[in-house]
C-alpha cells in the first residue's frame, strides 16, 4: 500500500465498495417499503421515517469505518 506525506493510506477500494453497497441495500429497502406503502400493506408512518433511519444507518457505517481504521493504524 502507497503511503504519502502524514502516513494516510491511498488505499480507498474497499471504502468504495462497502458504500457502494450500503447505498445499493438501502435504495432496494426503500423501493420495497414504497411499494408496500403504496400498496396499503404497511402503514405509511414505516415509509415516513425511513429517511431518518437510513441516516442512522449512514451514521453507524461511518463511525464503523473511522473506529476499524483507527484501531488498524
């Protein structure tokens, strides 16, 4: 692994890809709650705060990311 000036690795591949498929799963549950709001089987309150857990989520995948990091070097 390439280091440059302060030692902050360039190794940012599999950050990438850990994103990429957070946004992927969270995009597919969001369509499947659409459709089951649409459709009447869930109550619309579940598709309302979906954005607010999504940003939990994004907010626990971060810390994840700044605490594995931060214990490997």
């Amino acid at each position: 692994m390439f280091r440059g000036p302060g030692s902050i690795p360039f190794d940012y591949r599999s950050i990438l890809i850990k994103v990429g498929m957070l946004i992927g799963v969270l995009i597919i549950i969001y369509a499947i709650l659409w459709i089951l709001a649409e459709l009447h089987l869930i109550p619309m309150i579940i598709f309302a705060l979906f954005p607010q857990v999504v940003l939990l989520l994004i907010g626990i995948f971060i810390f994840y990311q700044a605490y594995t990091r931060y214990k490997q070097y």
